[in-house]
C-alpha cells in the first residue's frame, strides 16, 4: 500500500484511501478486492465504470501511465532494467519479513546471509543516486520503501545487523527515501509500533531474535 500511496502522492493524483483491518476485512472489500489483499485500486471510468486493479506495481505503472510526468525511465531498455528492479524488491521484502521472524541465531545468520548477497547487489547498481536512478524519486524508489524501512527499523532494533553501516549508498538511498513527505505520509502514524507489536509477538511461548529486542 506504502508503494501506491507514494505514487499517488508523487503523481499529484486525487484520491481517497480507506485502510483495511485485514483480520476483520469488512464484506464491501472482500466483495471489491479480487483477491482480497491490499492494495486495492478503485478506479472510476469517464463513462461512470468502476475498474478494479490489483498488485501495487501494476497500480503504480498504470498510475504513472495516465498522469503527467514518468516515474520510469523513457528509454526501453532502461525502463526493462527499472522493472528488472521493481521485481527484485520483492525478494528483498519477502528477506526482511523472513529475518525479522527468525527464532534462533542459525536461521538469523542464514537468512541475513541470504539478505546480504541483495544488499550487496543493491549497493553494487546504486550511483550518484541519491535515489535509485539518480536525482528524483522513481517507482523503482516507491517498489523498495516497504523493504528499506523495515530494514533500517530492524536494525535500530538489532544493530548488529550493519545492513546500512557497512553500505554508504544504500544508507544514502534509505535517507533521502525517508526525507520524502510522500514517504513520511505513505502509511498510517502508527506504523512504527503496528510494526514493533507484530515482530515481537508470542510466537508459540518464544519471541523472534529480533522482535525481542522491541522494548516491552
Ligand atoms: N504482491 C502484492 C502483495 C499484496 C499482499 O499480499 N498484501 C497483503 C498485505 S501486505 C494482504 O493484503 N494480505 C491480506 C490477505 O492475504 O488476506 C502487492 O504488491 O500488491
């Protein structure tokens, strides 16, 4: 949603956005969202029809088609590579998610090695930045803030983890993201604590490595 929502923003688009508590997703949304997930983009034709789109990416490319301005490049082959990116944030999210989930210094190392061999890569295709390609904010920017915040508060959290430390590119990509009032306004206020509460719950009588480290 974090993704769109800076899109949205971005684009100077208007819109309303309705959060959904997705353990109790009421019957209007579960009737719209064709999947039932968010983002959910309800879009009203000229004629009066209601288009609905889902996954964020494809909500941000169509965003981006139909306002003024490009969040991707012009050039094909550099927008196939601006994608090849967009995709790749996934993988990097779904790392962050499994790491902030690990219950014994084993798993954490693994799955930090496997997050690593991404952030080195990230670190390696970063440029003058600060953002991905260059001096504006790209869709490529919008795919990756879910991981790069998550990340950055994961390591307020577990220090130990360096992840921005030991990258002065991804930590000047992550900062200049995080100066962004398209950023900063892309979720709800209290997402730092809904993110807190979720890493650190019970887990079966145990707390995930870095969940515990949320203070009680
Ligand atoms: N790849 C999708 C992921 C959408 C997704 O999984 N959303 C989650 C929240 S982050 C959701 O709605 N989960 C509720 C459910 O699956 O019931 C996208 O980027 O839009």
């Amino acid at each position: 949603v974090q993704r769109s929502v800076v899109t949205l923003k971005e684009k100077g688009v208007d819109f309303s956005i309705e959060y959904i508590d997705l353990s109790d997703k009421p019957d209007w949304f579960v009737d719209l969202s064709p999947l039932g997930k968010v983002p959910t983009l309800e879009v009203t034709k000229e004629d009066g029809e209601r288009v609905v789109l889902f996954e964020s990416v494809v909500i941000n490319e169509y965003l981006d088609e139909v306002t003024e301005g490009r969040m991707l490049p012009e050039d094909p082959l550099a927008r196939a590579r601006a994608r090849a990116y967009i995709e790749f944030s996934n993988a990097v999210l779904g790392d962050v998610f499994q790491m902030t989930g690990a219950m014994d210094q084993a798993s954490l190392d693994a799955l930090v090695d496997k997050l690593e061999s991404k952030l080195d890569r990230l670190e390696l295709e970063l440029g003058e930045g600060p953002f991905f390609l260059g001096p504006d904010i790209s869709l490529v920017d919008a795919a990756f803030l879910p991981a790069l915040q998550r990340l950055w508060w994961s390591n307020e959290l577990y220090p130990e983890l360096a992840s921005f430390e030991a990258r002065p590119k991804l930590k000047r990509w992550w900062l200049a993201m995080a100066d962004k009032p398209s950023v900063q306004a892309s979720a709800v206020p209290n997402l730092r604590p809904l993110f807190d509460g979720m890493i650190s719950r019970d887990r079966g009588g145990n707390q995930s490595l870095i969940g515990a480290r949320v203070a009680s």
